[in-house]
C-alpha cells in the first residue's frame, strides 16, 4: 500500500503530467512569464466555470481578501464582521488595513458563520461581512445578503475552500461560491481543490466598476503603465501557475465527485460511532470537501491523532485556536467563554485524509485505525 498523505499531490501530477509539462514547456518557450496569454486564457476559463463577470488573478488568497477590501474603499476603523472559527488570513488583512475585526461564534453542526451572531454584531461602523465557505460548503447565503442589503453592507465571500460549490436560492437559482456577494475571494495554493504548484488566487465579481479598480489595485495601482491612480499592491498569478490551473479546472468536477466518493466512504463507515460525528451537509449547498472534518466526543481526541500518525494515517486540527484566543488578536473585547461553540469545535475538530487519490485500501486503513482507537477507548 502506497504511504497515505493528507493530500496526495504527486499521484495527482502523474495522471496529468504530460499535459501539465507540456503546458508549462509553452510558457518557458515563449518566456512570457508575468500577464502572459496563459494568464488571460485561464481567466477567461474561470469565468466560463463559474458565470461570473469578472476573475482578476492575484498573487493569493490573502492578497484577494486585501484587494477586494481596498476596492470597495473601506476606511481605517471600520468594523467588518467575520467568524472566530477560521484560518488567520481572513482576520489578518482586516487588521493590516487598520480596519477592526469583529468577530462572531459558528454553527455547531456546520463549523459555518452564525448568521444570527452576525445580525448581532452590526454596528453603525459595521460595513462589511466576511462569511468563510469553511471545509467546502457554502454559508446561508440567502440569509446573508438579506442582512447586507437590509443593513448596506457589503459581503466579501472568502471562498478559499470551496471553488466548485455552490449555493441554492430559496427561490430556485443557483451560483457558485464566490459569485454572491460583492467580491468572491479564493487561494489557488497547492493542497487547494483547486491547486497551482506554488501560490495564487483570484477575486470574482460580477460589477463592473469593482473588477476595474481590482485589476488597477492588483498591478501597483496603474491602468496605464507608469501613471499610478490608485495606492496598489504588486499581487499577480505568473503565467507557469495559470498553465497548471488550466489543466487542473477542466478536471474540477472530477476532482469534485471524488472528494465526494471518499466522504461517503467515511460516513459509512463511522455512522455506528457515536462519539465520532460526521460532517452536516448544508441542504442547499453543494460540499466539494476540502477537509473532511469529523468532531470527536467522548475521547481524548489529541490522543487519537497520535494514534493516527503513530500507525501511518495522518490526521490534522483544522483549527486547534479561534481567533479571538490567538496571541496576536487578543481583544479586551472578548474572553474565554465568549463563543463557546467555536471553543468546544477547536477541542474536538480531527480532519482525515481528503484528496483525488485515495484507493480503497488506503481508506480502509484510515477509518480501521480510527475505529479501533475509539473501539478501545470509549
């Protein structure tokens, strides 16, 4: 059996190797290196995908988030809403701007954004909300930009984890995660559903004038070369990374369904486990499962990570600290106890191995090892 990574990014090279090189060969022969057609050829690509107006390629995810923060003008001291239950990123350029992080607790059964939490924490100097698509499903969409247009808010969708989902209106339509609110941010970093072999991101929006000042941003501020129009950043997707993300989109929904096959495989074998609890599908959302996330009760779940590791099947906390208990955002705003639903996730969370790779046997071995820990431990 080969060795079981959390994300198997070799075995998926080699399926697309010929093409892959053969892409990044035309690159290397043009030298076209920074902006060239490749870029432009995977943007228009990824706009078809998701139906949206406008992808403006950057240098990463993080960078997307501070872009699309920039363009929508928000000024030093405004607060913007986003939950505690996240990767850094999202909170870390909301403070790089001078802007004030406010955060909200998450779902218990979906790790997702409260919008109830999110409705009260509106202030008169709230003005944006970052709901995070977190472990590849979408927030409740519906519920989120009826609070934004009530409120005049805008809504900056992070959806590093989620390309390829999407969410399904009330009313009946449907669109891909990012596509919703004002800007869609997400990361093109390798062990990403949609990964290049080293950084990038993209944002998405479907308003004109949003997708202007974004490129102008995104390129030291010009829009004629030399002549700068607006404070920027030096944020773009190198042609050799776009070569590899043209590949890799047209495989996407493959990639997608075999994300899926493996989460079902998992479901079923740990549905008679009640100390181990699967993940909740949001009913009007598609999961594309960037992380498998299980919440593990009644067992010292630390301890059932080591046994993992010890017994060749890794397994990850995706995240062991909210941000509100982070060293560098601690806030006399908030104490221990203040989202107690993101305190008990960061103490039960466990993610096991998710990619396209995974055989059967490999599978087996993870969720055996699983069980048996638990089977002896409960």
């Amino acid at each position: 059996m080969k060795a079981i990574q959390m994300v198997d990014l070799k075995g998926q090279y080699d399926k697309i190797k010929e093409e892959v090189d053969s892409r990044i060969q035309g690159v290397l022969s043009t030298s076209t290196f920074i902006n060239g057609p490749e870029v432009k050829g995977f943007q228009v690509e990824l706009e078809q995908y998701l139906q949206v107006k406008h992808v403006i390629p950057c240098g990463n995810g993080t960078d997307a988030l501070q872009v699309a923060m920039m363009a929508l003008g928000l000024k030093r001291g405004d607060e913007v809403i986003t939950t505690t239950f996240t990767f850094v990123a999202t909170a870390e350029v909301i403070a790089l701007l001078g802007l004030i992080p406010v955060l909200v607790d998450c779902d218990e059964d979906t790790f997702l954004i409260s919008t109830e939490a999110v409705r009260n924490a509106i202030t008169p100097k709230t003005k944006a909300i970052i709901p995070v698509h977190l472990f590849g499903q979408c927030c409740d969409m519906d519920e989120i930009m009826e609070i934004a247009n009530e409120n005049d808010l805008f809504v900056i969708e992070d959806a590093a984890q989620s390309i390829g989902s999407s969410f399904h209106f009330k009313e009946g339509r449907s669109q891909q995660s990012g596509t919703i609110g004002d800007f869609g941010c997400t990361s093109f970093f390798p062990s990403k559903n949609l990964g290049c072999y080293g950084d990038g991101g993209a944002l998405f929006t479907n308003d004109d004038a949003l997708a202007d000042k974004a490129r102008v941003i995104v390129n030291h501020g010009m829009k004629v070369r030399y002549y700068h129009d607006e404070i920027g950043v030096n944020s773009r997707l190198d042609s050799i990374q776009a070569a590899v993300l043209s590949v890799k989109l047209k495989r996407l929904n493959e990639y997608g369904n075999a994300r899926r096959a493996v989460a079902w495989h998992y479901d079923e074998a740990f549905k008679d486990l009640p100390q181990v609890i699967t993940p909740t599908r949001v009913l009007n959302s598609c999961h594309v499962f960037h992380q498998y996330t299980l919440r593990i009760v009644g067992v010292d779940r630390n301890a059932l990570q080591r046994h993992m590791m010890d017994n060749g099947t890794p397994a990850m906390i995706y995240y062991p600290v909210p941000l509100h208990q982070q060293k560098a955002y601690l806030d006399n705003r908030y104490q221990d106890g203040d989202f107690p639903i993101a305190e008990q996730l960061a103490a039960e969370v466990l993610s096991l191995p998710m990619h396209t790779e995974l055989d059967k046997e490999q599978l087996n071995k993870v969720t055996e090892t699983l069980k048996s820990f638990i089977l002896e431990n409960r």
